[in-house]
C-alpha cells in the first residue's frame, strides 16, 4: 500500500492553528487537575491514605501550572 506525504505527517504539522507555550501549559494542567480530581475521589472511596495524598500532590500541582499559566499570560 503506498502512503501520501500528507498520512506520514503528525496532526501538529499539518494543523495552520499553533498554541502558544502558555495555552499548552494551561491544558496541560487542567488535564492534571481533572485527573488527580478523579484520581483523589476513587482513593477516598477506596480509603487509601497515601494514594489520596499522591492525588492531592498532584492536584497542588496542577493548580501551581494553571496559575503560572494565567500570571505568564497576563501583561
């Protein structure tokens, strides 16, 4: 089967749209905040204590990127 130029390149290359560092960072870190959220409340229901302090690490985390995000966005 022979392939065209156009199927060998990522979705990133042939996209005209580009993010900017601070748009990428700021899904990045709603996307950790949305994890961990959903990570922490299947820990709570479990009842494990250091997988709840793991997702609220991460959590913190995600939080600390999204501010930084909006303070770098922000003139």
């Amino acid at each position: 089967m022979r392939y065209s130029n156009a199927m060998t390149r990522l979705p990133s290359q042939t996209s005209a749209f580009r993010w900017t560092p601070v748009q990428r960072t700021a899904v990045t870190a709603k996307i950790m905040l949305t994890v961990s959220f959903v990570f922490g409340l299947e820990a709570l229901w479990r009842g494990s204590a250091t997988r709840t302090v793991v997702a609220g690490l991460i959590l913190a985390l995600g939080g600390g990127l999204l501010v930084a995000a909006k303070h770098a966005d922000t003139p």
